[in-house]
C-alpha cells in the first residue's frame, strides 16, 4: 500500500504504547496496524475521515484513542455513539477483547467499513448498529457509553441516556476541556471528573470528561 510503511508505523504505535504505560501485546498492536491499513484504504474511497496520511492517524487517531483506555479497564459493556471509522470502539475492542463493545453510527458507509473490520480483524466482541442512537433499543442496557468529537455533551446525553444501565457513567472524549457544554447539561446528570488526557507526539489539548446521575 502507498505510503503504508508498515515497520516505520509499528515502531511509532509501540513507541507510544510504552509512554503511556499501556499492558498491550505484540498480536494487539498487529491487530491495530491491520486496522490502519483498512483504514487507510477504505478512506481513499469512502472518505472516512479527513486525516489522509497513515503516520498522522497514529498519532491523532489510534494513540488519541489509547490515551483514554484506562478509564475502561472495569466496563463490561460499552457503546461507542458516533462512531465513525471505529475510534475510540475498534481500538477498546482490540485492547479489551473479553468486553462487550457496540458501535453506532447514522452513516451506512461507515457502518460497512467497521462491520467489514469485525469481519477480517475476528472481533468477536463487537456489534455494530446503523442508524440513530435515540432510536436504538437493546436487551441489555451498558454501563460506559462513550463518543469522541461526537456532538455536544447535552446532546450526547440526551440522545443515549436510555441506553444507559443504572449507576453507569458516560465518558466523552474532548479536546479542550469543554466548560461551557457542561454547563447546559441535561438536569439530573453532573460530571463526575474531568482528566486532562497525553497523547505521545500531539501537543493539543485533550480532555476525558465522566458524567453520572446526580445523586439528589
């Protein structure tokens, strides 16, 4: 593949595992470099994302992701809202192959490429929905639902606060921390922490905030 320097690529991507202190095997980072290189191909048509250059997706995309996995490391069942090309979802799948993650996203292109991912990357763990997730009715409710740039916070709960189980959490990933979109929360719901997150080799702001059922 063009500019897919798969040694180079791996280097960068186990490079960055290590400085975030990250418990992933050699057969996880194949799996996330086999991801990439869908990624990569499949953008060149269905323009999956805006980022073209593979190296730049390390960074911006699969490290982005990584940065936040600590914050699942006791979820059981996650849905990702939005999820695009798979990020953060493809990536929590790969790191937590015994935890169950869901993916939507309104787009049937998108909806292809991370079905076609499950397919070739054997990911037993994922399903994944097309279609809008305040229409989305499941048997079993999950206790972390997630997104990454997806919308505004008051949106992002208002839409999928259904799905969620009793005492779960949302956990959306930001760029700068997002002051004035926690102020128009939803009543009932409060944030419960905001951690200003490191991704190796981007120098940009990027922010974890957890959200929670108020208690009174």
């Amino acid at each position: 593949m063009k500019g897919f320097d798969k040694v180079a690529l791996g280097a960068e991507l186990s490079a960055g595992v290590a400085s975030l202190g990250l418990p992933i095997t050699e057969e996880q980072i194949e799996k996330m470099l086999a991801y990439l290189a869908l990624l990569v191909k499949w953008n060149s048509v269905y323009n999956l994302t805006s980022i073209r250059d593979p190296q730049d997706m390390i960074k911006q995309h699969l490290l982005d992701s990584l940065s936040a996995v600590h914050a699942f490391t006791q979820a059981k069942h996650v849905l990702d809202v939005g999820s695009g090309g798979g990020l953060p979802g493809i990536i929590l799948a790969i790191v937590f192959p015994s935890t169950s993650i869901s993916m939507i996203d309104t787009v049937n292109k998108k909806t292809a490429f991370l079905t076609q991912v499950k397919a070739e990357l054997k990911l037993k763990n994922v399903t994944v929905h097309t279609g809008r997730v305040e229409l989305l009715k499941v048997e079993q409710k999950f206790d972390v639902i997630t997104s990454r740039a997806f919308s505004e916070l008051n949106n992002f709960v208002n839409w999928s606060h259904h799905l969620l189980q009793e005492g779960g959490r949302f956990l959306a990933m930001k760029g700068v921390s997002p002051d004035q979109e926690i102020e128009r929360l939803p009543d009932g719901w409060e944030v419960e922490n905001i951690e200003a997150l490191h991704v190796p080799g981007l120098h940009v702001e990027r922010h974890l905030v957890v959200i929670r059922k108020s208690e009174n």
